[in-house]
C-alpha cells in the first residue's frame, strides 16, 4: 500500500536526519476521500482511497471547487433522512490507538444555503456537534477537526446523526495509527478521547499534513498562535532556529523536531485564550526548547506558568534540559467552568518563551450497548431486512446523547456498566424477513411488537424470555408452531392474530388471558386446543404426533405385542403340551384347518380306541407323530 510508502518515507526522512530517532512502528493508516470515486495522492504525498466503509448517503462536489486546492476536500459525502438519522464510517482496524481527523465543509452544496447540524461520535462516544448556521468562514473553507482514540473492537464506528433532519456530510476521514502510552495514557487509562481544542506551534505557520510537507507521524497538523494570543501579548517577537534539537521525535509522543525550532518570546507576560466547551476535563501540554543561544545558564529565563490563573509551574528551560532539547510539561485543568481555557506566562526573570501548546478535551467514553445485545440486534437487523431509512448503523443504543435506533428504546443496567434494549416497535414498517434466533440474547426485551408486516417463516424457539412482556406479531405470515418457550409469567399480551400458525396452543401461553391479560390467536386456521379454537386432531400437533398420541401408540404397541405374544404362547408353546382341548377362532380356521383335521381325526380315533380299549383291545401309542 502506498500508505506504508508515505510511512516507509517518513522513517527514511528521520534517519536521513541527524538525530536518527527508531522508524515509526505503527503502520495502520486510511485516508479517505469521502464522496471521492478515484484513488489520488496529494501534493503532501498522502494517498487518499476512494470512499468506502460508509453505510449509506450519497454523494455531492462543493459548490466552488476551484476554492479548494486539495481533491479529497472537493468531493463530499451526505446523508439524507431516507439513509436514517444515524450514520457511520465502519473501518476495519487492528485493535490500538488512533489519530481520527475529519475534514467538514459545507460550500452551499447543495445549493439550499442552508449549513446543516449534525452530531459526530467516535466508538459511541459524541465528540462533534455542528449547529447550523455555521461561522461563513467554516461554511466556505471548511475545517479540519481530530481526536486521539481507542479502538478495542478491531472496527472504528466513526457515526454521524442529524439534527432536525439536516443531512450531516463530511468531506474526508483519516485515521493513523499511534502509540498507545502517548499523551499521558498510562495515566489516565483508555477510556477517554482526546478532543482536539487548539494544537498552536508559536512562530510559525499553520504546518502539518494538509498544509505542508512536514512530517508528523501521528499525522498531527499545528497551527499559527496569532490568533489565540491575547491583546496584551501582541508584542511577542518570533525566535527560529534550524539546530537539531534533543529530545524530539521520541515516543510515545513523537513531537515533531520542527515544533521546538520556533517560538514566540515577549518582554511582558505572554498569553493565550483557547476556546473551549466547559463541564469537561482539559489536559494541556506545554512546549519549550532554549533555542535562543545568548541563554546558556540556569537562572537566565525563569517564568510561571498559569493555567485560569492558577500557577501550574516554574519553569527554567536551560535548568532542566539545557540548551536545544524539548521540554514538556502537562497540565489537567478539570471540572472547568468558564468557555475559555487561559494560558498565562509570566516572567520571573528575562522574557517567558513557548513553542508548543496543545489543549484536549476528555471526553469519557459513553456507555455502550452490552456485546451480546449488539450481537443480537445485528441478527435481527439482517434477518428482518430494517431497511436504511431507519438508520440501524452503529451502536443500537449509544451515544446515549441520541436516540437508539429508530424504533428501539434502550436502558442503562443497574451497575450503570453497559446498555440494553427494552422495547423495539417496528408495526407497520413493511418488513418482509424473519424473526433471527439470536432474539433470544435480548434478555431484557419488555416489548416486541412486530405487527402489520409482511414476516414469515417460525418463530424462534428463544422468544419468550422471561423479561417479555408484550408481544404483538400479529398480521403477518409467521408459521409453523407458538414454541413452547412462550410462556414469560410476565407476559400481559400476546397478539398471533392473523398469521399462518398451526398446531397446539401451549397452555401456560393460554393462561395469559385466564390471568386477565391480553390474548389475540384468532385468524391462524391451524391452531387447536385451547377455547376458543378447536380441538386439536386426536394424537396430532403441530405437525408431528403429540405427547399423548405418543403414549397412545406406544400404549397400543404394547398391547398389541402382547396380544401376539399370548397367541403365540397359545399356539406354540401351551399346545405342545396339550393340543387337544382348544377350539381355534374361526378365522384362523382356515389356516390351520388343514393340519389340525388330522389331528381332530385322531384324537376321534383316540376316544374310539379308548373305548375299545375299555372294552379289552391293544392300546395304541398316544403320541401321534
Ligand atoms: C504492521 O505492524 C505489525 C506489528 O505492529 C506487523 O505485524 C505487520 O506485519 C506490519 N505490516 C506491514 C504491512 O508492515
Ligand atoms: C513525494 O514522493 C515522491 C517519491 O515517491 C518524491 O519524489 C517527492 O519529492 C515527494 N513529495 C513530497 C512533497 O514529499
Ligand atoms: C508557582 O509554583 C511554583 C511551584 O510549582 C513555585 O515554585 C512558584 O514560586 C510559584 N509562583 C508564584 C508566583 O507563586
Ligand atoms: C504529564 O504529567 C503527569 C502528571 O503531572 C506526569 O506523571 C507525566 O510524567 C507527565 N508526562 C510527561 C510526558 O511529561
Ligand atoms: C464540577 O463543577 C460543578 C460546578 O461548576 C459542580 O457542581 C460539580 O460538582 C463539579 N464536579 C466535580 C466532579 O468536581
Ligand atoms: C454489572 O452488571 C452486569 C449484569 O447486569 C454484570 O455482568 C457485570 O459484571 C457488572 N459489572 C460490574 C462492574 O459490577
Ligand atoms: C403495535 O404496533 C401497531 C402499529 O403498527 C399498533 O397499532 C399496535 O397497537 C401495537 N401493539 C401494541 C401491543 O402496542
């Protein structure tokens, strides 16, 4: 892949240059060019694909193309309301770390002047929210916007969900893999997503993939500080270098050399406002290098460093790393309050210096649907063909900010650890597939209700989970037999009205209605034995011999072998020793009647003889044969 190329020439780029750091050892990386149809490699060299992993929407080119000088940022993909409210990018990742940055642009389109809102997460985590109308420099130019994540399922959910049916679009996607230790990870544990809210290199230009040739192997862009200096810092002077600096390109982080070989300077404080979101946690990383050769003692260039006007730290640049080398320092400002992070730098001796500043926001993960309830209603959107307008991509249930998929209704369990579905209401949605048996994995399903539909084939022999409720199938073409499992205590309503069932209804299902519930199972000519419905045929259910005709013929299996086993007692074994005094059924007469005319003959011969013999003859042999 060209991909690896791009890598394989970034470690070639670092062991061309002096400080010969290790090669980069994550090489997983996509660069998508959402609504591109081509593959293409940019002037930055970055091979874009064309797009793919999207699970609906469709395609548009901006209104103004010329505007734009890279193609992945020409060409767009949007999501109208007939793909569903709920949207995704599914990329298939090994498990890791990722850099995720999109590209998102607006330029009228569509031609309706009207920038959309739109929510973005990441894994089931909401990270971007876009509010129509758009600042018109954000509408026109467009915006880069990242985040560092991680990826524990091997795919990348990266979901968009529209807001009062605005479609959400997005013009590229990338994602690079990264270590998983950097940014203070081993910390604060792999449950949080770093929100990019202002990555500055002072004195400098924005650089980075997309803006210029500098390699980032996190694929990180870094922009100008002039516009996040405040008022009373704008006689801060630039100070560059082309020295190798120390300490650089070094994991877990791999700061770019070329962020410590500028930075701004100023005689006073120095200071910096960032935007940001309040009711979060913000880690904040500071940067410095002594790349101002005329400082070349500790105790030469001394200042604090205030976050929100709390002092953080002293900092002596030459003191802790000499001159030349990177000097980071991080900061987590939590629970903040106000809308805007302040970085202040105040000078304790000589001028304060800075060459890097990055804010996150961390974002804790959301909770997730629980594995198995995911499984499930994978199944079931497949076997019941949920078609796209109803938006089933991504997690069923989360973010929780949004709504689950479009006729589910979800619950965080009791340890507050995961999701899952109580409820899913598809009447009337034209659905023409089955009901899949992995329905069985939604244990804390309340209420199913499938009616008016156009299902078909049995229903599985899972349903009926002890949480159900509520079941209305009713008005579909569902056959075969109610299984066995139906039979929830809980079950207040059951509706099979109007489908193709048959045999016998089970009698813990009929009890429902006994029980002042809700029972419907008229319209299915085939079921039998509970009133009102007809008896079932005698020794036939379902299909297949019932319990009792079971019984029945095995009863009567019984008998009948030993009916034979008695006649042939009779016939063979009893009249060996006696065959004289036993009077053969008439229909087995005329079967025997031949052999046992001669024996009748002689035992009239032997009566005969007996007399005779009373009256003095020679007896004879009793033995006839
Ligand atoms: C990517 O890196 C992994 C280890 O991190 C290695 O197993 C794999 O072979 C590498 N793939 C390529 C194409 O270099
Ligand atoms: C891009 O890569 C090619 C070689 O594949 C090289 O000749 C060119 O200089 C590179 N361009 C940039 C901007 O790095
Ligand atoms: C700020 O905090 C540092 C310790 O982190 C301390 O050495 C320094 O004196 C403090 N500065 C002020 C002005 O209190
Ligand atoms: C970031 O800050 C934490 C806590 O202050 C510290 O343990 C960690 O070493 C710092 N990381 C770096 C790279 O400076
Ligand atoms: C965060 O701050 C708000 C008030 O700004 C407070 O009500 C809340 O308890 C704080 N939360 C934490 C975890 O400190
Ligand atoms: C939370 O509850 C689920 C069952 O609902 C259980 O499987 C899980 O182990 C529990 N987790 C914790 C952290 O208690
Ligand atoms: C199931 O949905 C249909 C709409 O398609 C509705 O008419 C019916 O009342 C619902 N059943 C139950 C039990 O709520």
């Amino acid at each position: 892949m060209s991909l690896q190329l791009l890598f394989l020439l970034l470690s070639l780029s670092f062991l061309l240059s002096p400080s010969s750091p290790l090669p980069y050892p994550y090489n997983t990386s996509f660069h998508i060019d959402c609504g591109g149809l081509t593959p293409s490699t940019d002037s930055y060299n970055i091979s874009w694909l064309p797009d793919k992993f999207f699970t609906g929407g469709s395609t548009a080119v901006v209104s103004e193309p010329l505007h734009f000088h890279l193609q992945h940022e020409k060409t767009l993909r949007f999501f109208p309301l007939s793909f569903g409210k709920k949207n995704c990018y599914n990329i298939p990742l090994p498990p890791g770390r990722y850099y995720v940055r999109t590209f998102t642009v607006y330029d009228n389109y569509d031609g309706k002047s009207h920038s959309p809102s739109f929510d973005a997460s990441v894994e089931g985590t909401l990270v971007f929210s876009w509010r129509s109308p758009w600042a018109e420099d954000l509408a026109r130019d467009g915006a880069y916007s990242d985040l560092f994540a991680f990826v524990k399922d091997g795919q990348l959910d990266f979901c968009f969900y529209s807001i009062a049916t605005d479609p959400p679009v997005i013009g590229s996607l990338q994602v690079v893999q990264i270590d998983p230790l950097s940014y203070n990870s081993p910390q604060t544990g792999d449950s949080y997503i770093l929100v990019n809210y202002g990555r500055i290199s002072p004195g400098s230009s924005q650089w980075g993939p997309g803006f210029s040739s500098d390699p980032d192997p996190f694929g990180r862009s870094w922009q100008s500080d002039s516009n996040y200096r405040t008022a009373n810092s704008e006689s801060a002077r630039i100070i560059t270098t082309k020295e190798k600096i120390k300490g650089a390109e070094q994991a877990p982080n791999y700061f770019p050399m070329k962020l410590y070989q500028s930075a701004v300077t100023n005689d006073g404080a120095l200071e910096y406002g960032l935007e940001v979101d309040a009711k979060l946690d913000y880690l904040v990383w500071f940067h410095f290098a002594e790349i101002d050769s005329t400082v070349n003692k500790a105790g030469e260039r001394v200042f604090d460093v205030l976050v929100n006007h709390k002092n953080v730290s002293r900092v002596d640049i030459f003191k802790q790393v000499g001159s030349f080398a990177a000097y980071t320092l991080n900061y987590t400002e939590k629970n903040l309050s106000n809308s805007v992070l302040n970085v202040k730098l105040v000078p304790v001796v000589g001028a304060p210096l800075i060459s890097g500043l990055e804010n996150y926001a961390m974002v804790p993960a959301d909770l997730s649907t629980l594995p198995e309830q995911v499984i499930a209603m994978k199944a079931l959107k497949d076997s019941l063909r949920v078609p796209d307008r109803m938006g089933w991509n991504g997690d069923p249930c989360a973010p929780t900010d949004w709504d689950a998929w479009e006729g589910v209704t979800c619950h965080a369990n009791k340890n507050g650890t995961g999701l899952f579905i109580t409820q899913i209401d598809l009447g009337s949605q034209g659905l023409k597939g089955y009901i899949s048996e992995q329905i069985s994995l939604l244990s804390n399903l309340i209420n199913l209700n499938l009616s008016s539909n156009s299902l078909e084939g049995t229903l599985p022999t899972g349903l009926g989970q002890k949480s159900l409720a509520k079941l209305d199938l009713s008005n579909n073409q569902f056959s075969g037999s109610i299984p066995e499992s139906l039979t929830s205590s809980n079950l207040q309503l059951v509706r099979l009205n109007n489908n193709l069932l048959e045999g016998r209804v089970p009698e813990e299902l009929y009890s429902v209605g006994v029980h002042g519930g809700t029972i419907d199972l008229s319209g299915n000519k085939g079921l039998c034995g509970v009133p009102p419905l007809p008896d079932c045929p005698l020794f036939w259910e379902n299909g297949h011999l019932s319990k009792g005709g079971k019984i029945a013929i095995g009863l009567s299996c019984f008998i009948f072998v030993s009916l034979l086993l008695l006649v042939i007692y009779i016939f063979c074994i009893r009249r060996g020793k006696n065959d004289y005094d036993f009077g053969l059924p008439s229909d087995l007469m005329s079967l025997a009647a031949k052999r046992n005319r001669y024996q009748r003959q002689k035992s009239l011969m032997l009566l005969e003889m007996e007399s005779q013999h009373a009256k003095g003859l020679p007896s004879l042999p009793l033995n006839p044969h």
